[in-house]
C-alpha cells in the first residue's frame, strides 16, 4: 500500500475542483491549473476532500499512486496559497534589475544578461541584490530559479553567484592559505 496515495487531500475555501475523465482542474485564488490523469488511476471528489484511488496493483501503477495524490496536493496548495522561491546575488557589483517582464542581470560579465519568464511565474527584484519568484505551479517556479541560478552558479573560493536563499556553499581554501610556495 502506498502510504502517500492513501491520505485524502482536502480542498480549502475558494479552491474549485473539476474531475473529467483523465483531467483534473483545480482554480484558485492565486490561478489555475490542470494536469492529464494516468488511465490505471481514478481521482473521485467527496465532499471537501480529494481520494486517489488505483485499479491495480503492479509496481508501476502503486508508484504513480504516491506521485499523482502528491502533484494534486501541490496544485491545491499552488492555487491557495502560492510557491516562492528566492535568489541571492552575491558579488561586488554583481545586482539585478526589472525592467517591465525582462529581468536584467549584471554579473561580473562583459555584457547584461536578459531573462524574460513565462507569463504563469512572477518576478520581483526587492532588492538589488534579492530576486522573488513566485507563482501556482511549484515545478515552473523551481525551474525559472534553477535557469535564474545557473546563469552565474556559486563558486567555492569567494562564493560570488546566484544562490538560493539559504544554501551552503562549501568554500575550498585558496593556494595562499595552503602556504605552497611557488
């Protein structure tokens, strides 16, 4: 038995639900959103709460199970209340800037660097050196951060990139602090 596709997922006030066939749409405050259902799984509304339920019981349909009851629980979750990911600049004179939908990103390179994001996921710059980004769908905001993030990754010896907030960049010391004379 899958121990996560068991557990119902319950819809909060404002959330709308519609089941067709093999598609499920959920609308919110914060959006909508829908997703195409595997033929060997069956998603039933009752009352305030969400059921997943599987007509068989291979190791491929038990594991699409757990995974399929988790993405609707995120897509009730997207709609609600909304997924946010932020993004540290770090680096003398290395900041970021928005400029209608187009973020501009000055990185220690000798040209700016232009990302424009799709129309689901938001951008904020609140900071120079802070980037938000948010929106209903938790994969395209993680996405939209790791493009953001890849831009100019983290390096080890100074830390200088774009990092998420919160990571641990583990630093390497340098050859001055090892004391190799050359």
């Amino acid at each position: 038995m899958s121990r996560v596709g068991e557990k119902p997922v319950f819809i909060p006030e404002g959330v709308e639900v519609e089941i067709n066939k093999n598609k499920i749409k959920i609308r919110g405050l914060h959006g909508e959103l829908e997703r195409k259902m595997p033929s060997v799984l069956e998603v039933v509304l009752e009352e305030k709460q969400i059921l997943v339920k599987r007509f068989k019981e291979d190791k491929q349909t038990r594991s699409l199970h757990g995974t399929l009851r988790s993405l609707i629980f995120n897509m009730v979750k997207g709609v609600s209340e909304g997924f946010e990911k932020t993004l540290e600049i770090v680096g003398r004179g290395y900041k970021a800037s928005l400029e209608g939908k187009t973020l501009s990103l000055s990185l220690g390179y000798s040209h700016l660097i232009k990302y424009t994001s799709s129309e689901s996921v938001g951008v904020e710059v609140t900071t120079p050196n802070t980037i938000r980004i948010f929106g209903p769908d938790k994969q395209k905001v993680g996405e939209v951060a790791a493009e953001i993030r890849a831009f100019k990754k983290p390096e080890p010896y100074k830390g200088k990139g774009i990092r998420y907030k919160g990571e641990v960049i583990r630093r390497k010391v340098g050859k001055a602090a090892l004391g190799v004379e050359g």
